[in-house]
C-alpha cells in the first residue's frame, strides 16, 4: 500500500508527538512507549528483524550485518547485534524481559538486498542474511509473518511501538506492513 | 482434537508435531504412524479429528490410506490433509475425489505448514 | 508410457533442473543456500571424511529411474538442524535420525524434480535406501549435478532402470 508523500511521516516518530529510537549497523532495540517509533537506515544487504507483542505493546528491532559470528569471534563478543546467530536470541531474550510473549508476537523481516557492490560475485550475503534469520527464528519457535526482502535497493524502515505498524522506504516507494 | 500424522519418515513427523505444538491450536493429542496400516489400526482405536498423510510409503500407501477411509465410511467428519513431495495434477486430482481438504506439498516453510493446519482446524469447526 | 515432459536423463536440462530442485528444497526445508559449482570447485570444498549416500528409485508411468543423494557427515548433521530446529550446540543426533533425514532429503529433492519435469503424470517413489561410506565417494554418473550447500559439497545423479524395472516395480 502506498501512502502520499504528504503524510508519509506524520505520526512517524515527530519529535513533537513521540521518541524516535534510531539503530544502526549491528544495534538492536527494545521500545515499550506507545509512542516510540524504532528507525533503521539504509537497510542494504542487511536485515532487521522486528517483532511486536500487541497485548503488552512491546516493539523490538534488529539489524544485523551477517549471518554467522564465526567468522569474527572478537566483533561478536563486543557487538553481538552484528551477526544473525547472535543478534537475534539476544534480541528475544531482551524483548521477552521487557514483556514480550513468543507465543502471540508477530514477525517480520525486512532488507536483504542484493547490493551493487557485492565483490567478486560472491554469494549474495543479503540472501544468506535472509535464511539465517528464518533458520534462527525457526529454532526460537517463531514464526514470520511478513517479509519485504531481497531486490536491489537499500531501505529505511519505521517500526511504530504503538500498534506494530511498520513502513518501509525503498528508493520512491513506501510501503506499510 | 486428536492428530494423526501419517508419514514413513520420523524427522518429517517430528517437524511437523513441533510446528502443531508451537501454534495456538487447541490440541490433546498428536499421534504419529509409520504407514498406511498402522494409522487404520489407530483409526479404529480411537477418535482421531484430523489425518495428515504422506501419499509414498512402504506398504499401505497415503492413497491407499485414504481409499480404505473412504470404502469404510466411518470416519465421515476426518478432516484429510495429504503433505507429499508428488505435487502433480494427477495425484492432486485423486486427492480431491478422496475428499482431502488441503494439499500441501514438500518442501515447505513452517509457516506455510501453519497455515493449512489453520484452514484444516478451520473446517472441523464448521 | 512416460510422460512426454520426462526428458531424456543424461541430457543437460536434467542437471538444471535438479539444480532447481535442489535449491528450492535447501531453501524452504533446510534454509540453506545451494549454490551450483563446477567440478573443479566441489572437488575442493572441505568436506568431513565419513559420507551418506541415499537412492530412492522413482516411477512415472512406463520409467523407472533412481535418484542418488551423496552428503558428508557434517553437512548431514547442519542440515538436520535446521530441519527440525535443534540447536547446533546438543549433542551429536544419532545414526538413525541422520540416516532419516538425508532420505528424507533425496525423497524432496527427487519428488520436486518430477513435480517440475512431469506436472501432469504422479510418480511413485520407493523407500530411501541409505548408506554410509568412508571417504569422498567416486560419483558414478557424469551428469550428477554438483551444489555447494552453505560451501559444503551436495552431489546428486539420475540415473535411468529402464523400462524392465518400471514394470516390476520397487
């Protein structure tokens, strides 16, 4: 669905009605204010994983850069957020001490994309990025509810603590989820 | 409401009980079987609400199955649900006159799993 | 009489086509990304010592074939895990769950390159009948499709029984 530009972000975390909660590259967030709105940028090959609790209004984000903490024990250990396999249970084990409940949260994936830059033809990371965080969610017993992954294009999503409302940006389109 | 999942693999049983359990259904019990002749003695044995079947299996296949559930007629509210890698129009085709609900063919997503077990429980309430 | 899509198995489409199947098992089943790779490169990918082996032989109409699955032990038991959701730190799963899950796999892989070749025409597919054998195994068919599953090598051959063993059946 797309909005006009006019009311794009109107109520879209405006510093006069609400926290605008920003994460970046390998950050991750946790908001429990009915009007915070969490905000990631330039979603690439990246992925961020939002979840919401519509009972006990509990919206969290991920956005993590690869898929596995492997390949870089060191960066895993002082940013945990940066890798799917240690972002992500970090991720719900935070929102669940925020009060968060599994069993009735929904899911969503957004980013992934295949980047101009990817060096090498080397394996697209944002398809991997995008198994490995469906494979980790599978473990957790979560289930996705939607997705706005893969393309070529980078997105900046807006993901409303209020009512889980999220809207993603990609280049002139804006969708809601 | 009883589960029966019908398949020769124990992995792909295990999947599925695991997805049955994490959604919200309201479930007593799942039970499982190998094959085709094991889940007829368990039909006989105890009320079962919904069947999902693999269609190729040793002995009795999940066709076979499903045509000695049909010739029986004692089963008649058995809500049918096949889950198999033939995703041709022939065997979707049988499937149909053997009243099977939905189809859902390997491989699959859990949440596409999730799903058809939602349409399926959908139907024994209506 | 096969189905007129059922091709010729040596001919090159049959490799892109279950290279097709391949991945869009891996993907939706295993979450794994199946990348095809050329000799050269599978011979090369890292790959444990011990390595499982499982055939399902496959009828469709008049034709009968089998369908070969080759998997190292390590890539068996990474697939297994994302199958069912263990965690990858539990204990090492048992022969008989490994065993069952890499059927299980050669009966998707099989099952979803018929659905595609076929469409119309159901097929029958035997029970897997799997094996595990030390060292990489010699791959019997030229034609075997050679996948890099997550850099771990995945080998799979078609191979026709002719139309003497369809009319036997399994």
């Amino acid at each position: 669905m797309s909005l006009p530009a006019t009311s794009r972000f109107h109520a879209w975390g405006d510093p006069d009605s609400g926290r605008r909660i920003i994460v970046g590259i390998g950050e991750m967030a946790v908001a429990d204010r009915p009007d915070d709105v969490i905000v990631t940028y330039a979603l690439g090959s990246c992925v961020a994983v939002c979840l919401f609790d519509s009972v006990s209004r509990v919206a969290a984000m991920l956005h993590f850069l690869l898929p596995e903490s492997s390949i870089n024990a060191k960066r895993a250990i002082a940013q945990p957020a940066a890798f799917g396999d240690t972002g992500i249970p970090l991720l719900v084990d935070t929102a669940v001490r925020r009060g968060l409940k599994k069993s009735r949260s929904s899911v969503r994936l957004v980013g992934g994309a295949m980047v101009a830059n990817n060096p090498g033809g080397a394996p697209p990371t944002g398809h991997r990025n995008v198994l490995a965080a469906r494979s980790i969610l599978w473990r957790l017993g979560l289930f996705i509810g939607g997705q706005d992954v893969g393309g070529g294009e980078a997105r900046t999503v807006h993901f409303s603590a209020g009512d889980g409302r999220l809207l993603v940006v990609s280049g002139q389109q804006t969708k809601e989820m | 409401m009883r589960i029966l999942i019908v398949d020769d693999s124990a992995m792909m049983r295990a999947l599925i009980k695991r997805v049955i359990g994490l959604t919200e259904l309201h479930v007593d019990e799942v039970v499982e079987a190998a094959d085709g002749a094991e889940a007829l003695r368990i039909l006989e044995s105890r009320e079962v609400n919904l069947l999902l079947t693999d269609v190729n299996m040793p002995g009795m296949t999940g066709v076979e199955l499903l045509r000695e559930i049909a010739r029986l007629d004692r089963w008649p509210d058995l809500v049918r649900v096949i889950i198999s890698t033939d995703g041709s129009a022939s065997r979707r085709d049988e499937a149909a006159e053997l009243d099977v609900r939905c189809y859902l063919e390997k491989p699959f997503s859990p949440e596409v799993l999730r799903h058809v077990l939602s349409q399926a429980a959908g139907s024994l309430q209506s | 009489m096969c189905s007129a899509k059922l091709p010729d198995l040596f001919s090159p489409d049959v490799t892109a086509q279950v290279a097709g199947a391949i991945a869009s098992v891996a993907e939706k089943s295993f979450f794994a990304e199946a990348e095809p790779c050329d000799r050269a490169r599978f011979e090369t990918l890292e790959a444990a010592s011990a390595w499982l082996v499982a055939t399902v032989q496959f009828r469709e109409g008049a034709c009968a074939g089998a369908l070969t699955c080759t998997v190292p032990h390590d890539l068996a038991r990474t697939l297994l895990d994302a199958f069912t959701g263990r965690d990858p730190l539990d204990a090492e799963p048992d022969r008989e769950a490994l065993f069952d899950l890499v059927g299980e796999l050669s009966n998707m892989i099989c099952g979803t390159w018929l659905t595609r070749m076929a469409t119309a025409q159901a097929f029958t597919l035997s029970r897997p009948v799997v094996e595990m054998v030390s060292g990489r195994p010699a791959l019997k068919s030229a034609g075997a499709t050679l996948v890099a599953v997550n850099d771990l090598p995945l080998a799979v051959s078609v191979a026709s029984l002719g139309e003497d063993a369809a009319a036997a059946g399994f």
